[in-house]
C-alpha cells in the first residue's frame, strides 16, 4: 500500500509543477530533483511500534521510483532520547519498543523522526502529539440488498456484505473528539484441488480506506457506521476474517490521509482541477538541494474483527477447484495453494 501511496505522491508533485498541455521550456527547479517520500508512524501498543517507509522519487526524467535504505532513521521524544528504527526490508524500517523500555511511549507525549541519508540529505519531522484511540465498541457484518448498476447500466437488485462500526469518537482522560482512520485487513481459508488447507492474508483495496473528521460530526459517538462492502463469492465460502483498524489522527495527518484518499479517486484527467502540494510536517535539516514529502503521526489503535463465510450469505460453492477455461493453466493457489500462502492456522481462527 505505501508504494501505491508514493506512486499518487509522484503524480500529485508532478501535476502540481507542470499543470498544463502545451510544451513549456523552463529551468528545472533543482530542488526536485532529488526528491524523498516519508510516511511513518509511531504506534503505542504492546509493544509499541515505529514503522517508516522511504523512497527517491520524481527527478523529471520519469524514471521509476526507488525504494532505499538509509543511512539512519531515529525516533525522538521530547526529552531528546533517541532510538534508532533498523532495516526491516529495502526501504522500509520497523522498531518494536520492549514495554520496559526507558524509552516510554504515552499519550499525550510528543514524538519526532529524523533520517539521514547516505548522500548526505536529512530530514526532521516537526513533533506531534500521541492521540489515544477510542475503542471500537462493536464490527458486524449484515446481509444486504441493495439497487447497483448492473453492466447494461440498468438498476438491478444484488446481495452485498456491509460492515459496520460502533464507536465512540472520544478518546484520553480528558474525553476529547478526535478523528478516525479505519484501515482493513482479512484473511481468508482455502482448500485447494489436493486438499491442502491455507490461509491468505492480505489488506483490502487501498480505496477503501475511511476517515472520520470529528468537526463533521456532532455526536459523540458513531452507532452502526458503514465502513466497509463486500460481494458474496465463492473466495469467502470456507471463511473470513476482517479486521477493522482504527486508528486516531491530529489534524495534520487527516488532512495528509484525506488528500492521498482524494489522489486515489481521482480519474487523472484533464479536466479535473490539478490539487495542489500534498501537506507535510517533514523539514530539510542540510543544504544539499532537493524536497520532502510525506507525514509522520503518532497514534493508538484499537482493532476489532468479524467473522463471515459461505453460510452466512447462502451459497456453498467453494472457490476450488475452478472449472476450466480451456488450454493449459499455470499452477495457481487451486492447484497447489502451499506455494501462494502458508498452511498454519492463525491463533485468531476458532471457526
């Protein structure tokens, strides 16, 4: 998902400076290009967790994008104490904070990240504030029909799986609204064609990830919230779980999540309004030229999950084997799912 995220980010820096259709001669800012996407997060949990992804991207040459590694990436607190977030993958960075750590992570504490690259750029996120997430009071799926457009573009009636939160929008001792972000993740068990039994985990589409601006809200709280639709298939029939992640943000980070939701529904047309620069809290701290985009927030979560399988819509018609389509198939997740997905039952699975 972060990738696809530094995709939109590329196209939104690239509309923003060249928002035209005739061919224009211009000096090319040297500030972009040498361009890093930044987007981390530091999550009070147990443990706690620091997650940061970084990558080169827009140099005007359209060159594909980068991920890299670089040469440090620090968490700060307030008091200055730094903790150093390793490699985990090419451009990806992953810290879990041991609880009995002295370096705490709590509500209402500031936090900051810091990077430094290996050709000497570096890069301060300005300090934000840990919000607390309210707990997520209940996620159930139901059984619905609902009028959709079928492929002739004639209303007709289909049966859809819709998910729905209970939530209270207030969070921390002091009781104060804050907003929401609800991200998703499912997994599903399979049974393929030899009677292996594997379950797939994977996130849902990045499109459907939801935000809550607690000013738009008078209430309180949300009671039965549609987040999140499904269609009945035949991949659900055995089981699935979806998890429900939410998420608290300040200000900043909605208004940084709202633009990257707005980039992914946005059509790339030319006759759509070209947006403007995406909002950041990351600063330049050398004098080497180039710019930074991204975010770096500081949250709780709370996750719920529901459970759905081919009982509850009414179909028994499982996902494998699948009839043939003629001509010969590459092996797939039917055929031998134990190269696509691993066989160990998740802890969380007592269906």
């Amino acid at each position: 998902m972060i990738r696809r995220i530094i995709t939109f980010i590329v196209i939104i820096t690239v509309l923003s400076c060249v928002a035209c259709i005739d061919e224009v001669d211009f000096d090319i800012p040297n500030e972009f290009q040498n361009s890093t996407v930044i987007i981390g997060k530091i999550v009070k949990g147990n443990p706690s967790t620091v997650e940061v992804s970084i990558q080169k991207v827009f140099d005007f040459t359209f060159r594909i994008e980068q991920l890299i590694t670089a040469e440090s990436v620090n968490i700060v607190n307030e008091e200055g104490d730094k903790l150093d977030v390793p490699v985990s993958g090419t451009g990806q960075f992953k810290l879990s904070i041991d609880p009995d750590s002295a370096f705490k992570v709590e509500v209402g504490k500031s936090y900051s990240l810091e990077v430094l690259l290996f050709d000497g750029q570096s890069f301060k996120s300005e300090p934000v504030k840990l919000i607390g997430a309210p707990e997520v009071e209940s996620f159930e799926p139901e059984l619905v029909s609902k009028e959709v457009l079928d492929d002739n573009n004639e209303p007709t009636n289909r049966t859809r799986i819709e998910y729905k939160i209970s939530t209270s929008l207030l969070s921390g001792i002091e009781q104060s609204r804050t907003n929401l972000r609800w991200n998703f993740s499912r997994t599903l068990k399979l049974t393929d064609d030899l009677d292996n039994v594997c379950y797939a985990t994977n996130l849902v589409d990045f499109d459907l990830i939801q935000l809550i601006n607690h000013n738009d809200i008078v209430a309180s709280s949300l009671n039965d919230h549609l987040v999140l639709e499904q269609i009945p298939s035949p991949i659900l029939v055995e089981g699935q779980y979806v998890f429900v992640i939410q998420e608290a943000l300040d200000d900043g980070a909605l208004q940084f999540w709202k633009q990257i939701n707005q980039l992914s529904t946005n059509s790339g047309t030319f006759f759509e309004p070209p947006p403007g620069q995406l909002t950041t809290n990351f600063n330049k701290t050398s004098d080497i030229d180039g710019s930074v985009f991204g975010y770096f927030y500081a949250t709780q979560h709370d996750t719920l999950s529901a459970y759905v399988d081919g009982e509850f819509f009414g179909s028994s018609t499982k996902y494998c084997p699948r009839p043939l389509t003629g001509g010969p198939m590459p092996c797939d997740e039917c055929c031998i799912c134990t190269q696509f997905f691993p066989t160990e039952k998740p802890s969380f699975w007592i269906n």
